[in-house]
C-alpha cells in the first residue's frame, strides 16, 4: 500500500496544525465528560448509562448505542480521557491531514462502530452482560492506519520509548490478543481493541476508488439481467412468428 513519506520530513507541520475532524471529537469528548461529571450532583446517571455499550439492551432496540459508548469516559475516569485524546491527537493528526477531514471521520467510526459490535458479539456468546464505553476501540483502529500508512515513522510507545510504528502495532496488537485470550477480568475490553484493529485491516485492504469503497455495481448487474431478459423474449416471440432463429447481435 502507498502512503505519504512527506510525513517523515515535515511531521512536526502535522502537529502544529489542527484539523476539525480530531479537533470537535476531542470537543465532544471532553465537554461530555465535563457534562457527566457535574451532571452526576443532580443525578444524571441515568441518562447517561443508557448511552453505554450493553449487550441486552443493544439486541433490545438501543441501536444508538454503538455510537454513543463511544463519547463516554466518565465512569472510568479522566485517566481514561486522557490517554484516548493524547493517541486521537498523535495518530488521528496526520491521518486527517492525509486522508481529509470526510474519510477520516468515516474511518474512525467504522472502526469505533465495529469494534462495538465485535464486544457485544462476545458478550453476549458468553452471557456477559457488561457494559462497555471509551473510543479506544476507534483508537486502536487510528493505531493500525498510522503503521500501515507510516510505518518507519517513530513514535513514543506509551509517550516515552521511541520505535517504529509498524512495530508499535504489531506489539499492541499482540498484546492485546494474548490479553482476551488470557483469563481474569481486568476491567478493559480487549476484544474492543482488537475489533477495532480488524475493522481497520478490512477498510484499508477493500478496494479503494478515489478514496472509497469500491463496492459491486448491483444496479447496472440488474439493469443487464432485466437487458437479457428481454433480449430472450424477444428472440422466443420472433422464433413463434416468423420460424427464424434468434438474431445474433
């Protein structure tokens, strides 16, 4: 896959500027926060965990759900918050500066939305029934598309140890594997993590045009089998009244 190698020579360019895509989700992200944490005095709990990830109510109709979750940070605190918008701002930066504002949002939340559904999916296969929030899974998603597009750019693992970021993905991702395969509850959704990376893989591997899916033309296929479909009619109808064969075009 191509990517853009001005990035290794000017990256200091993409920090200084601030695209709107990264900037209005950290916004969103903060002033959310902000809203919970002193909505809670007045009891505003409730509003807000029907906007969290929960597998039951999610099969129930709360289809909103897998957007939602992904704003909401409160309840884990602002550790959480800070870490997520530290790696929106280091990896979504230079993606956006790349792709544009459009695609870059519609790749955040393909991967934010997917790894979503991947959580439920487990969730509800093994019973569980715990709600999930945070935007790492959207995050993790970020991460992948910075290796695959940057990948000999250096980057701080965990904001203090430079290395490779197609070394930082693969490290990530495998801890993250051997995390959801390992038993114990730690409180973070793995398969979020990964689910997000694997939404990611399957974007960036589809068949691109112009900066989009290039999905099957299921109109024009129709539109040739209704032509077909016609033509055999028509060469049955001449084939009854005049005892010739079909024409051949």
């Amino acid at each position: 896959m191509r990517y853009d190698t001005r990035f290794r020579s000017s990256s200091s360019r993409f920090y200084w500027s601030f695209p709107s895509g990264v900037k209005w989700l950290i916004i969103s992200n903060v002033a959310i926060y902000l809203i919970y944490f002193f909505g809670s005095f007045v009891r505003g709990d409730e509003i807000f965990r029907s906007l969290m990830l929960t597998p039951a109510e999610f099969i129930r109709g709360a289809l909103w759900q897998p957007v939602t979750y992904l704003f909401l940070h409160s309840l884990s605190g602002p550790g959480h918050l800070l870490f997520n918008m530290l790696a929106l701002w280091m990896f979504g930066l230079p993606l956006e500066q790349t792709w544009g504002t459009r695609r870059f949002l519609k790749y955040y939340f393909l991967c934010g939305i997917g790894a979503g559904i991947c959580d439920t999916a487990v969730n509800a296969l093994l019973g569980h029934n715990t709600s999930t929030i945070g935007a790492s899974g959207a995050i993790y998603g970020l991460l992948l598309a910075f290796g695959v597009l940057f990948p000999d750019t250096q980057v701080l693992m965990y904001f203090l140890f430079p290395i490779k970021a197609k070394y930082l993905v693969m490290i990530y991702g495998a801890v993250e594997l051997l995390s959801a395969l390992g038993s114990g509850n730690s409180g973070i959704s793995n398969i979020a993590h990964l689910g997000g990376m694997l939404f990611g893989l399957l974007y960036l591997k589809a068949p691109i045009r112009a900066g989009r899916w290039h999905l099957p033309d299921w109109g024009g296929r129709y539109r040739q089998w209704k032509m077909q479909r016609a033509k055999k009619k028509f060469q049955v109808y001449m084939r009854k009244h005049d005892g010739r064969g079909p024409w051949v075009n």
